[in-house]
C-alpha cells in the first residue's frame, strides 16, 4: 500500500502517533503507510491527539470507521471535536486472528480479550466458538496481557503482527465475519 500524508520532496521523517501498544493495527498502520517516520504509542485516542495539539508529534494516525461496525468510537467523536487537519486517508484491511499461548489448544480458550472494536467485528465466529468476548484498551495490549498470563484459556483478537511481537501461537487466522473488513483510517496534523 502506498505511503499517505508525505509532502513532496520531503526526506525528514517525524514523528506519528497512533492508539495502543506495538503491534496494534494502528502501529502496522503507521509502519506501513508512513515508514519515514518514528512510531509513537499511546494508550488512548485522546492521548494520541492531545500529544499531536501538544506538539509531541508531526501527525497522528487514527482508525475512524470500519465496514463491519460502523463508527470507532470514541476515536471519530474526539476527532471531530478536536479541530485538526485531516491530511489524507486510507482504507485498510483488518485481518483478526486468534493467539494464545505456546502450546494453547482451540477447544480450551474460554475467553478473547481485544479492544472493543475488534471483538464487535467477529462476534459471530467467537459465539460460534463459544468464546466469551473480554474487552481490553487495545488489540495488541490484550496479545501482551495474554502472553504475560500465560493462561492456556486466555486467548487474543489481534493482528498476526501482534502475535509475533508477544510470542503467541496462532489458533486461528482470519476470525473477522466479514471478509470485506476494512478500516477507515484519517491522517491529523495541527
């Protein structure tokens, strides 16, 4: 996918803020469409845009809109009420896996942590699993929760990414109900 928001002839990188922890869609968002600049994380989208007003970073990265649930609230919401700039945009699409620990079998995960938005866009494959769904701040911070717990009945909704960043196991690629999933997501600069 092609690099977003870079001024012509520009060689500086910056740096950009994005939602959650490394290996979140955001982080792989910001690797991939703005490999020029310093990926910066924060555990919230207020965070991430108040560090952009604050002048701590060039531009933030943030998830608006997804083809399965709509709105990612509370990220569209501060964004309108935050009177940035939006530079550019872009449509990505979100694959979920499931991971656990190494050695975690399918049949024995009771529970998926992920951030709200994630689990809302499979939750007819996690009931199908029988799988209750646990919300957590982010999808890679629920990977990095997982892996520290080590709980074979503990499993994670994040991207692929995450699970090589925490060292999971994938139990199953693809979870998403939709194979169109997408995210919408908006550059901000001041």
């Amino acid at each position: 996918m092609d690099p977003i928001g870079r001024p012509p002839k520009d060689d500086a990188g910056g740096r950009c803020a994005y939602q959650g922890a490394p290996g979140a869609f955001s982080h792989e968002a910001v690797i991939d469409l703005r490999p020029w600049d310093e990926p910066v994380a924060y555990d919230s989208f207020d965070a991430a845009i108040g560090a952009l007003k604050a002048g701590e970073v060039g531009c933030a990265l943030i998830p608006v809109e997804n083809t399965t649930i709509g709105r990612v609230e509370p990220a569209a919401s501060l964004i309108e009420a935050a009177g940035l700039t939006v530079v550019s945009e872009v449509w990505r699409p979100i694959r979920l896996a499931l991971m656990a620990p190494a050695g975690a079998r399918l049949g024995d995960i009771r529970t998926a942590e992920s951030h709200p938005a994630a689990l809302g866009q499979c939750t007819g494959t996690l009931g199908e699993l029988g799988i209750q769904p646990v919300e957590a701040f982010d999808t890679a911070g629920a990977a990095r929760a997982v892996a520290e717990a080590r709980d074979p009945t503990r499993a994670a909704v994040a991207p692929v990414r995450a699970a090589e960043v925490y060292e999971l196991s994938i139990l199953r690629n693809d979870i998403q109900d939709s194979a169109d999933n997408r995210t919408r997501f908006v550059l901000l600069s001041l």
